[in-house]
C-alpha cells in the first residue's frame, strides 16, 4: 500500500513538471500577472515552511497552495 502511494506521488509529481502552465487573467497586465505570482509564490513557499512536513510534502503543499492563490486572484490555468 504504501509503494504505491509513493509511486501515485511521483509520477503525479513528474506529470506536474512535463507541461508548463501558464496563468491567465482578462484585462491583467504582464506587472500585475507577475505580481501576483510572486506573492502567490512567497505565500506558497511561507505556508509550506511552517506546515513542518518533510521535502515532497512542503513541495506538493506549495503547488497547491500556490494554485489555490492563483485561482483566488481570478487566474485560470491553462497547459500551453
């Protein structure tokens, strides 16, 4: 059970690296678009720290955390 947990996450991990996303906003300008992703990512990078977990989980809650700010700022992501 716990094998394939670990393989469940890396390959979701792997798949998460291949394609680049890109985070689109109507009417954003390139300075607001990087903005808020700065400030996604700093508030990402402070949540993860202070969770305590170990290496793959502060990177997993980082992604997420990451996606959830972007989404909250009115971001959709898109693959391309």
């Amino acid at each position: 059970m716990f094998r394939t947990i670990i393989v469940v996450l890396v390959a979701a991990s792997l798949a998460a690296c291949s394609s680049p996303e890109v985070w689109r906003k109507s009417g954003a300008s390139q300075q607001v678009v990087r903005a808020d992703t700065d400030a996604c990512h700093g508030a990402a990078q402070r949540s993860s720290d202070a969770d305590g977990g170990g290496y793959l989980y502060e990177q997993l809650a980082n992604y997420n955390y990451f996606d959830r700010c972007m989404a909250d700022h009115g971001y959709l992501v898109s693959l391309y």
